[in-house]
C-alpha cells in the first residue's frame, strides 16, 4: 500500500471533516446554485445522456445532475469513505473506484464527463494516461469538463498545497497545451466566480475585482500582453471530435 492509499482510505476523517464538517444535503443545494452556474451551460439537452464524475467525493455533482433530470448520471472515487459519505445521504450511482481501471471498458460511452479536483493527485504520466481514457470514453461531441488548481494565481499554494496529496498545479497555457495533446479540440478556459447572495458577498466580489485588475495589471506591465485567469482555480472545457465507435 503506498502513501496515497492510506490517505484516502480516511479521507473523509483527516481531510474533509476537519475543514468543511459533515455533508448535508442542505450544502448539496447550496453547491448546487453554485454548479448549475459554472457548469450548467455545458450540459447535452438530452436528459438522458450518459454522464460521469471522476473523483466524485461524497457526490454532490451527481446529486446536482440527477435532481435537474438527467437520469444516466454516475460517480466514482478512490476513497471508500467519501462514497460512503455520500450514500448515507440518499446519493445514487456512486462507488468506489480506480479511474484508471474503471474507464478501460467505457470507449465511446458517455456525452460528458466531469474530473474536477482530482487531476492535481496525479503524477504527469498518470494525468495524460487518465485523459486519454477519457477522450476514449467519451463518444463524438462529448465534453470534458476540468477544474484543477491555478498556478497563476497569487493565492494558488493554498490550494496546491491544501491536501498533502495534490502532486500539480496548472495554468490555463499548461492545461489547454496537455488538452490539445491528447486530442481535444475547442479548449475554452474560465475563471471561477463568486455567487452574489447577500451584501456580504457582493462586498466580497466587488473587493475581488479590485484586487484581480491590480494583479492582472502588474503581470501585463510585465508581458504586456495576454489574459490572464487569476483565481485560485481554473476551469477547462474541451470537446472530442472525431469518429469514434459508439456503443448503447
């Protein structure tokens, strides 16, 4: 058993209970707000399109997605624990599993795929080999959708180095070169916004705007050139668009 396994066969206990408390499905709406946002208008219109999220943890994503009717939705992860977690609060279709093992049997099957907090546990040779599966996996005009660390963030260690596990961080250059590599095509990336739901949070955003254009400014006197994407996490969406052999 290597480090990791140790790690995640806890997760829950060590990681995730100490910083945000036990899950609720109160906090599964309150997430959802937040996903239907960032990531709604990258969804099929067909609710029954098959989807996946890799790394779900306690599935909150899956949850998302099978309240808004998509009726083909699944999530897997490492840590037994977080799938426990996870069922304990009604989640359906979630298991523990390796992606690696998990995605060999899956060629031209699912029209989106989520991996969002889970590269950055990855070696760079574990991350092409898991991207690869996953273009494989995905049928012709499937979508990928990322979310990993933002290296070019001025606060970017702290989520790189939040989880002892966590072996990377990206940048929006980094992540569409590794994307295009593989095969990918029409990689789009964004940067995370704030919800505004109260006086406090709009505080908030307006304060982050201030500070994003003052950062934003220093790198262009810099390089003077480009746009940048400076939050502590960066989102990538890409489509896969050849051929493939769908299956049923």
């Amino acid at each position: 058993m290597n480090y990791k396994d140790k790690f995640y066969r806890n997760y829950v206990s060590t990681h995730v209970l100490p910083r945000k408390g036990e899950a609720t499905l109160d906090e599964f709406k309150q997430r959802s707000i937040t996903y239907q946002k960032q990531f709604g208008k990258f969804l099929p219109k067909e609710k029954s399109a098959k989807l996946i999220d890799l790394g779900c943890g306690n599935g909150s994503v899956t949850w998302w997605l099978q309240q808004i009717g998509f009726t083909n939705t699944w999530g897997i992860d490492i840590s037994a624990d977080q799938i426990e977690a996870g069922k304990r609060l009604g989640v359906n279709n979630i298991e523990q599993a390796n992606i690696k093992t998990f995605l060999q049997n899956k060629k031209n099957f699912y029209e989106v795929i989520f991996a969002r907090d889970i590269l950055e546990h990855f070696n760079k040779e574990d991350i092409v080999e898991i991207l690869t599966l996953c273009y494989d996996s995905l049928k012709k005009g499937g979508v990928i959708i990322i979310q990993v660390p933002n290296a070019e963030s001025p606060f970017f260690g702290r989520i790189r180095y939040g989880d002892f596990t966590h072996e990377i961080a990206f940048t929006s250059s980094s992540l569409s070169q590794l994307l295009r590599m593989v095969g990918f095509a029409g990689v789009r990336c964004y940067s995370i916004e704030s919800l505004i739901h109260g006086a406090k949070s709009l505080i908030r955003f307006i304060l982050w705007k201030m500070v994003e254009t003052c950062y934003k400014s220093l790198l262009f006197v810099e390089i003077g050139r480009g746009r940048k994407i400076v939050t502590q996490d960066i989102i990538a969406v890409a489509k896969k668009i050849d051929e493939g052999v769908e299956t049923q």
